[in-house]
C-alpha cells in the first residue's frame, strides 16, 4: 500500500450522528434455514436468544481484493456444517439462543453513512441486552459496531487480532477507510471518556506503515507483534495482554491476524501470522478472565472453489460463544 500518497489533510475525529426518532423495535430476523448454525425455531427466536449475529456485507474500501460483501453469507452457510457443541466444556452454545439478524445493507452515499447505518442497528439489538456477534465484511463496519458499544457501555478495553494496525487518519481520500478503524475507534473510546490509544490491544501485528510508527511512538504505544510472539511463551504473552485489557472488552478479528495457512481468504495477507492453537488460547482467557461485550469477525474475502476459511471462522465464533456462556460447573470440570 505504501505507494498510494496520503491525500489531502487528515481529518480529525469526524462525528457520527444518532438517529434517536428510531424506537426500539424487533429487528428481523432469520428464523428458520439459512441462521447461523441452521438452528430450529426455538433457538433462533430474536425474543428469547441470548446472542444476535448481524451480518455486515460491505468492501467499498477496501484496497486490495474485492469480495468481502460474501464474506457473511459464506460464514454463515459454513456454521452450517459444523457442531457447535464444544467437547471439552461439554456445553452447546446454541442452547443460550442465537438469532440471526437479516443483511445490513450497504449505504451507498459513502463509509460515514453506512458506518451510522450499522450502529444504529447494533444499538437497537443492546437495547434489548444482546450479546452482539458481528460479521464483515471489510474492517470498516467494526466502527459502527464500536459507536454502539461506546454508547451502551462508556469507555472499554478494544482486543484487536489482526496484521495490520489500520491506525491511518485518513486513507485514500476518506478517514472511514478499512485502513483508518483502529484510530477512528480509539477517537470514540476517548469521546466517551477514556483514554482510546491506550485502550487498544494490538495483537498479531507484521505491517506497519511509517505514520503509524510515528503514532505508535507518541503515545508509547507497544502493539504485540506477531514476530515477538513466536519468540515467547505463550503463557507470558497471554498474561502481558491480560494485563493490559480493562475489566470489560470488545474483541475484534480480522481474519488476517491468523497466518494465511489457517485463513488464507482474506483481502490482504500476510505471512508470519498467529496459529489456531494461539489465537484459541489466548481468546479462552479473555472471555473467562474479562467481561466481554460483544465478538467482531471481519474481512473474510473468500476464494472459490475451497471453504476453510469459512469453515474456521464459523468455528471460531463457535468456540468463543462457548467461552462466553459455559456455566462455571463446566470450566471447573475442564480447567479445575
Ligand atoms: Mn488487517
């Protein structure tokens, strides 16, 4: 990327607006077939699930390869497949309910708009106190889900798995670019009160552009390379971003964070990524030792003709929900 200029002059923290005329009503759903997890009638129910998934299709910035507009609808058709009964919790997921809200369409006037449209959106499913599962769609959108947590929650701790910071003010001509969403959600974690910079947990990083660094070293920023990863014990780094993560978190995956011989489909990636076993591992603390307020799952750009990108992405958020609800009896039996 490094040969595109930086375009005209940054733009410094540009607002989002709030539709509040919008009551709080049932958004639709799918209820029946094509949900995450194909599940049947009484657990896919908006009412009574615990869990909301919203599907995000949208690469409108995207600088690289098209296509992570299928990316959600290939999550989803991938949750399909797999069992969500966790072995070794002995737990289902499913049995918390797990609605599946329809496609949030892109907004064709541009990024700011269809970033409102998505918080919007995710606002009205935690007004009714879901545990919101997002799925993208490019980078971009976590910043209309973020705008919905800072909204609920105030201030928290942001885990970002990815290989990118995406710190960029502003990118080929817009701040709402996929490059930008880490700076442009520290801005609404420091709007809402607290310190957004330092809020951000930065792991799997291998690409850094010079203006980040620039960033980075002003504010004594130390993001979790990738490369300092493989080079520690797992147990130390986990403790070092648990320590560095507040009491409640949003956790945010871009795809690429894994090394490309796990998830290969993504829009831009990068060799000398994190291995299944890690990011699992490290993720099985988060949700047991923290508060977590809601699972971001994005950039999926699939490849024709192959489906396990798909396939461990729906595992994945699989794996997390069991983290997430897994009654205390089942962790004691499993972890003691
Ligand atoms: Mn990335």
């Amino acid at each position: 990327m490094a040969h595109f200029a930086q375009t005209s002059p940054a733009a410094s923290q540009p607002a989002l607006s709030w539709d509040d005329s919008v009551a709080a009503q049932v958004p639709r759903c799918y209820d029946g077939g094509a949900n995450f997890g194909r599940l049947d009638r009484d657990q896919c129910q908006f009412s009574g699930a615990q869990v909301v998934v919203i599907p995000l299709p949208y690469d409108s910035t995207c600088s690289a390869r098209g296509g992570m507009r299928e990316g959600p609808a290939r999550i989803l058709q991938a949750s399909w497949w797999i069992d969500f009964y966790h072995s070794h919790l002995r737990f289902d997921p499913a049995d918390v309910g797990i609605a599946t809200l329809d496609d949030v369409h892109p907004h064709m006037a541009g990024p700011q708009q269809h970033i409102e449209r998505i918080a919007q959106t995710c606002w009205n499913a935690l007004q009714f106190n879901k545990f919101l599962v997002t799925l993208g769609g490019e980078h971009t959108v976590t910043v209309g889900v973020c705008a919905a947590l800072v909204r609920k929650f105030g201030p928290f701790s942001i885990l970002q798995i990815d290989a990118h910071l995406d710190l960029r003010d502003q990118w080929e001509d817009t701040p709402w670019n996929h490059a930008c969403v880490m700076r442009r959600m520290a801005e609404l974690v420091t709007a809402a009160g607290g310190d957004g910079p330092r809020s951000l947990v930065q792991v799997g990083i291998r690409n850094v552009s010079s203006d980040e660094q620039a960033y980075l070293d002003e504010r004594g920023l130390q993001p979790f390379f990738a490369r300092d990863l493989h080079a520690t014990s797992q147990q130390v780094w986990i403790e070092q971003i648990l320590e560095r993560l507040g009491p409640r978190v949003f956790v945010t995956v871009d795809l690429d964070g894994f090394d490309p011989s796990v998830i290969p489909a993504v829009g831009t990636p990068e060799p000398g990524g994190l291995y299944w076993q890690q990011v699992v591992a490290v993720l099985e603390q988060v949700f047991r030792r923290r508060q977590v307020i809601a699972l971001d799952v994005n950039e999926l750009c699939p490849i024709a003709g192959q489906n396990v990108s798909e396939v461990a992405t729906a595992r994945l958020i699989a794996e997390c929900l069991a983290y997430q609800f897994a009654p205390p009896a089942a962790w004691k039996r499993w972890r003691g």
